[in-house]
C-alpha cells in the first residue's frame, strides 16, 4: 500500500493527540493506512475504560469527603475550646497582677495581656532579637487535593500513552459535552474523575441513551446542578420542607445534553421534566436512604402525578418515569441533529460540513444512537478527511500532544494543571454547564496565542539541550511538513529558540 504523509498527519492531530515521540512509530504506522490506524483503536475490548490503582468508586470518595469535614469541623471545634480556655488564663493572671500589686501600678482595665500577645512574649523567637521568621514548611495536601491529582495524572498517562489516541479524545468530547465543574466544591473535585470513568469511558462507543442515563444519575452531575434541591411541590417532602423544582438540571438536559437550544421544546417541558425527575439524589454522610454517595431515589421528594413532556404523557411511575422521558429524548429527531453536529465540529471545523453532519445524523437516528456507529462513519466519510485543517488545538489537547512528542510519561501532574490554569482550560473546571469552547474564536485570540508561545519557550528551556527539533518535526508532520515550517525551525538560532517555533507551528499547533 502506498504511504501517505498528508493522511498519516491528519489521523494522528484530527483524530488523535499527535504522534509520539521516542521509540514509537506512530507516523510511519499511520502512513501506511490512515483510516485503519484512527480505526484500530476502536475495535479494542474496553479500550476507554481507566482502572489505575489507588482510584476508587465514588461512594468511597463521598465518604472520604464526608471523613475529612467531620475531621476539620473538630479541630476548629478543638481549636476555638483552647483560644477560649487561653482566653481564660490569660483573664485570670492579669486580674491577679491587678489585685497584687500597688493600685498605681496595676494595669488599666482594657489594657490586659492578650494572649496572643502572652504566648507570643514567651515563644523562642520572641527571646532572639532581630530574627527572621521561620519559612513555614509547606502544607501537606488533604485527601481532595491528592485524589483530584491522582485522577489527573492517570487520565493524562492514559492519553500520552494511547497509540493513536482517538479513543482518548472521544472521552473528552463526551465528558466535556457533559461536564460538571470541579470548583463547585470539595464533593465536585473529589468526584471529577470518578464521574469521567464511571458515568462516560463506559459508554464512548456504547449507546448515547445508555450514556445519558449514567450521566444525569450520577451524584457528581446530581451536585453540579444541585438536583439534589429539587422537590416536587406536592410531594410529601416539599408540603413538609416548603421546598420547590429546581429546574437547573432539566434545563441543561434539553438543552446541552440533548436536544439543544433549538430543539423545539418549551419552558412548560423544562418545568415537566423537572417535576419527573424530583426525587433523583445522592445519599449524604448519613446514609438514610442509601448508602453515602450513591444515587438514591427518594420518593417522598417526587412530585406526584401524570406529566406531560413533549407532547407525550408519562405516567407516575416513580423512578422509572424520569427513565422513560430520557430515553425518548435521547432518540429524538433533534438530539441526533444536535450531537451529530457537535461531533463534527469538534472533529472537522468549525462550521460543520452539512453533508457530514446529516451523514453522522442519519446513522445516529437508523441505530438508535449507537455512538460506535456513529463514530465509525465520521472515521470513514472523505469529508473528514479531505477538510482543511484549520481547527487550533484546545490547550489540553495541546500540552498532550507536546508530552507525546516528547516521549515523555507524565509522573507529576502539576506542570500540567498549571498550564492548563494559565491557558484557560483548567482540568474538570469549566465556568459553566456548557462547557469549554470548542471554536478557534475561543483559543486562537491573540493572548492566548502569546500564553501559549510562554508555554512553549518554558518547555524548550527545559529540554532542548537534549531533543532535535528537526527530528522531532519529522516525527510530527514526517513529509507533511510545509517548506516554510523546516526552514523556519533550521534557521533558528539555537535549539531552544527552534523548538519553541516548533511548538507553535501550523504543523503542531492545528488540527
């Protein structure tokens, strides 16, 4: 089969995260057979699953969460009974150098000894004039922080280390279609992760409505968009709690999840498939209704009674209710419109080739959202590959892929938060439940084109010494590479300088 360079480079960026570097052959691999390269990784037995050690299920991490409050709440318990006890003593000495001494001697009352004051007159340092303070050691990191960098570091490993990477994207899409946000709270940055593997890895190439499910049942989305609030006004716990809907679920339902703001629904269907999804929850430290950090259906919170949803009637069938209504959502006509062009703006342009979008639709509507399927024919449509490549990397699109070139397995994330933060993608933290922007106008600004050359001469200052960037270009774009690209990198003046242009090439840069 003959080799082609244009094919391999736009398997390996379009599809994927960029060819590795190192021993890998990833290029000459892709240019033998672009589709079956992008393709292989697709027919691999439970090829987005994570299992890495030390990650657990989330109930573990909402007891966890649930521990170490309880934990904080009784040392600042503990803490304010010894400034009180302090408080104490320190009231008692004054009111005896008061009594003992001579009356023009004693202190004025409100001029007692604080004891802050007490304590600090009496510490070692107070006894050394002229003593710098001592550099506090730093602060160990609690039980979320070190989860939330373990979950980090192995989704991250799991990309850099993927062949072609394109099952690895497909997980991004999907947990950023779907996203809920790390900075809501300890229970949200605890649960990132977890959410990631549990509710979206398991159904990438699975069914879109069995995806759904696992996604608006899991307690990490539950929290995020605070359904656990929501009780049905006359239901038995809203009457009692004086409690009402909280929409903000089924709002994002329809309209990010699933049929989109243009999807022909109605304020009346947002406020009907909140009540059919009252009672929907997670179990708290407590475990009343079931064990902590699970979902629960509470079904003294579910609002009793038919509802209307779409021009379709669904009976009170309690939990299975709010099941029924998102299983037609997910096969509605305008949920395949809206997630096949999704897909393909993410994958091809910004402005979705038509003729792709209604392919990808029309197998999404004949298999019954088979995401499998639909992925296969956006691999196999020449549209896909005959596009220019005029999408810009997204920033954890980019720093992956600078790692793969690289050759270089993450073993800390931090570099990586750190860059995302500064680039404006932080991991699992969007600012809202629609997620990060997925257009060029949201990444190819002129700030952070100049972030992103920052990231890059950082990087270079760390390892050019020991990397080629011409043979690292070769091993990005091999023959793909533009004249302009290798005579810019081998006229730079130094290897540094040429490996930070490298990084910011159309060659690396576009996808």
């Amino acid at each position: 089969m003959a080799r082609d360079p244009q094919g391999a480079h736009i398997a390996l960026n379009r599809f994927g995260f960029g060819a590795r570097g190192g021993a890998a052959s990833d290029f000459s691999s892709a240019a033998s057979d672009p589709r079956g390269f992008v393709k292989a990784e697709l027919g691999r037995p439970n090829a987005a699953l994570l299992d890495a050690p030390g990650l657990q299920p989330s109930p573990a991490l909402a007891q966890a969460v649930f521990d170490y409050q309880h934990d904080i709440k009784q040392q600042r318990e503990a803490a304010a009974k010894t400034a009180q006890a302090m408080a104490a003593v320190a009231d008692d000495l004054t009111k005896g150098m008061r009594k003992d001494l001579p009356k023009e001697l004693a202190p004025e009352p409100g001029l007692e000894m604080k004891p802050d004051a007490a304590t600090s007159m009496t510490s070692p340092d107070a006894m050394q004039p002229n003593t710098p303070p001592r550099k506090e050691p730093p602060k160990p990191l609690n039980i979320i922080q070190k989860t939330f960098r373990a979950e980090a570091l192995a989704r991250l490993q799991r990309a850099t280390m993927a062949e072609s990477g394109f099952v690895e994207r497909l997980v991004t899409f999907w947990s950023n279609h779907f996203c809920t946000s790390a900075s809501k709270g300890e229970l949200a940055r605890m649960w990132s992760g977890a959410f990631e593997r549990e509710a979206i890895r398991p159904h990438v190439l699975g069914n879109f409505s069995d995806m759904l499910r696992a996604v608006e049942q899991h307690p990490a989305m539950l929290f995020f968009l605070d359904n656990q609030r929501s009780f049905g006004p006359l239901s038995r716990a809203g009457q009692n709690r004086k409690r009402g809907l909280n929409e903000n679920l089924a709002r994002e339902i329809m309209e990010l999840h699933t049929l989109g703001v243009n999807g022909g629904y109605t304020q009346d269907d947002v406020t009907s498939l909140a009540r059919i999804i009252t009672g929907w929850t997670f179990a708290g430290r407590d475990g009343k209704i079931a064990p902590p950090g699970t979902f629960a259906f509470f079904a003294n919170a579910h609002e009793p009674g038919p509802q209307k949803l779409l021009g379709k009637v669904y009976e009170d069938t309690g939990l299975a209710q709010g099941e029924a209504a998102l299983a037609d959502i997910a096969r509605h006509p305008a949920t395949a419109k809206f997630i096949a062009t999704k897909f393909v703006r993410h994958f091809v342009a910004d402005d979705p080739p038509p003729a792709l979008v209604a392919k990808l639709e029309s197998t999404f509507k004949k298999t019954g959202g088979d995401l499998r399927a639909m992925t296969l024919a956006l691999a196999d449509a020449d549209e896909a590959w005959r596009a220019p490549m005029t999408k810009i990397r997204m920033p954890y699109e980019y720093l992956v892929a600078a790692g793969r070139m690289m050759g270089r397995i993450p073993e800390d994330p931090q570099r990586y938060l750190g860059g995302l933060n500064v680039l404006g993608q932080p991991l699992w933290a969007p600012a809202g439940p629609n997620g990060f922007a997925d257009t060029n106008a949201a990444w190819a600004a002129p700030e952070g084109l100049k972030l992103r050359l920052d990231i890059a001469s950082q990087i270079s200052s760390r390892i050019a010494d020991s990397i080629d960037p011409r043979a690292l270009l070769d091993v990005v774009a091999g023959e793909a590479a533009s004249v302009e690209t290798r005579q810019t990198v081998e006229r730079a003046e130094s290897r540094q300088q040429a490996f930070a242009l490298l990084l910011m090439s159309p060659e690396f840069q576009r996808r």
